[in-house]
C-alpha cells in the first residue's frame, strides 16, 4: 500500500499545521485547562485533518464531501476555542494573529475543496 494522497493536499497540510501548533499550546496549561477546554480544541483541530483524510479514502465524491463539511464544522468549533482561549487569557495576542493566517486560508481551501 503506497503512501496515502491526502497527506499532498495543501488543505490537509494547513489543517495539520493548526492542529500541530494548537497541540504545542495546550499541552503547557495546568491540568483543569487541559482537561477542559484543552481536550475540546485539540479534539476539534484534529478532527479537520481526521475528516479530510477519511473522506480523501472513501471512494464516491458523496461521501468525500460529508466529511469535508464535517471538517468545516469542526474549523469552526475551533475558532470557538481560539476565541474563548484568547478571552480567558491562555493564548497571546501573537498567537491568535498565527492561527488567524492559517485560518483565513484554510477556510476557502476547505470551501473550494468541497466544491
């Protein structure tokens, strides 16, 4: 079995990156962070990746873009977590501006991949 192809896709390598850094953040809060939002976000930012790889192997266009409607969905839900981190002070300013730029663009790759 060869390496599979949505690891190429430039809308997996975005959603990968915001799931990477977002994991870096939270694995330095104290544990009641962690164990409350901490488990949220890092549930939503990887389950963009997770849904845009498992609708990459499924093997009709249908099924392809429920999971990547899912993807969108989860992107969303962790933009709420990015809010209400930055609201109760756990990331910096710096930090919102990072996941902002991977947002602004993965949100349209997401969008005209679904297309």
């Amino acid at each position: 079995m060869g390496r599979p192809d949505f690891e190429e896709l430039e809308v997996y390598k975005l959603a990968e990156s915001l799931a990477n850094q977002i994991w870096e953040i939270v694995k330095k809060w104290d544990y009641f962070t962690k164990n409350t939002m901490g488990q949220q976000i890092v549930r939503s930012a990887d389950n963009v990746c997770a849904n845009i790889a498992e609708g990459r192997g499924r093997y009709n266009d249908r099924d392809n873009r429920r999971f990547v409607k899912i993807a969108i969905i989860s992107l969303y839900e962790t933009v709420n977590w990015l809010r209400l981190a930055y609201a109760r002070q756990l990331i910096t300013r710096e930090e919102v501006s990072k996941f902002k730029a991977i947002v602004d663009k993965l949100l349209p790759k997401l969008n005209a991949y679904l297309s």
